[in-house]
C-alpha cells in the first residue's frame, strides 16, 4: 500500500472515532429521585412538571399531547406546593399514574413519544 493511501486511512478511522464518541457523550441519562405522591391526589394518565422559564418543558408537553392519554401539567410558578410535597428538584418531570393513583413510572429530562406511550 502506498504511504499516502496509509495516511487517508489513518485520518478516517480517527475521524470515524472522533465521531462515535461524540455521539456516546451525547447520550446522557437524566437521574431525578424518586417521587412520594401519596396524598396528592393526582389523576390517572401523565402528569408532568413544568417551569414556565423551562424551554425542555415545552417539548415534553408537545410529545405528551400528540398521544392520546389524559393529561396534567404541573407548573411550578403556578403550583410550588404541590411540586415541592412530591419532592420535585428538577423539571421537566413526567410521571405515569395508574388508576388506583399509584406511581408506575418516572422519566426525567426530555422524553420522547415512543418512551411517553410504553408509560402511559
């Protein structure tokens, strides 16, 4: 193989490299810790929390309105209380509530529609 054919080579694997582990550190998985909702009385279906300084808020709303499952949205400015007794430190915040009230799952960060219709 000739020196420069080597070369070409070289600089793709590490251009191929560079750019699966920006994709890897792209990926990160947003912890929040678990909520206690007993006592809340919050409906069956997602609720999710919001702050209306929160542009991550918005897209997780759009996502959880394009599917067809009830709905409530819990905005800090207008609700702190209620944010801050199901220990809310963190927004967006989308939970899924069985019809019994009780928490089935919990995703934090942005969701997708996909993950928002496995929840519901």
């Amino acid at each position: 193989m000739s020196d420069v054919l080597v070369r070409v080579l070289v600089v793709l694997a590490v251009a191929l490299m560079a750019a699966g582990v920006a994709l890897l550190t792209r990926r990160t998985t947003t912890y929040h810790p678990p909520l206690d909702i007993s006592g809340l009385e919050l409906p069956s279906g997602l609720v999710v929390f919001t702050s209306t300084q929160c542009i991550r808020c918005k897209e997780v709303l759009a996502a959880a309105k394009s599917i067809d499952v009830p709905l409530r949205e819990v905005t800090y400015e207008l609700e702190p209380n209620l944010q801050e007794r199901a220990g809310v430190v963190g927004v967006p915040l989308t939970v899924a509530i069985d019809e019994s009230g009780n928490l089935v799952g919990q995703m934090a960060g942005v969701v997708g529609v996909r993950a928002l219709r496995r929840a519901a």
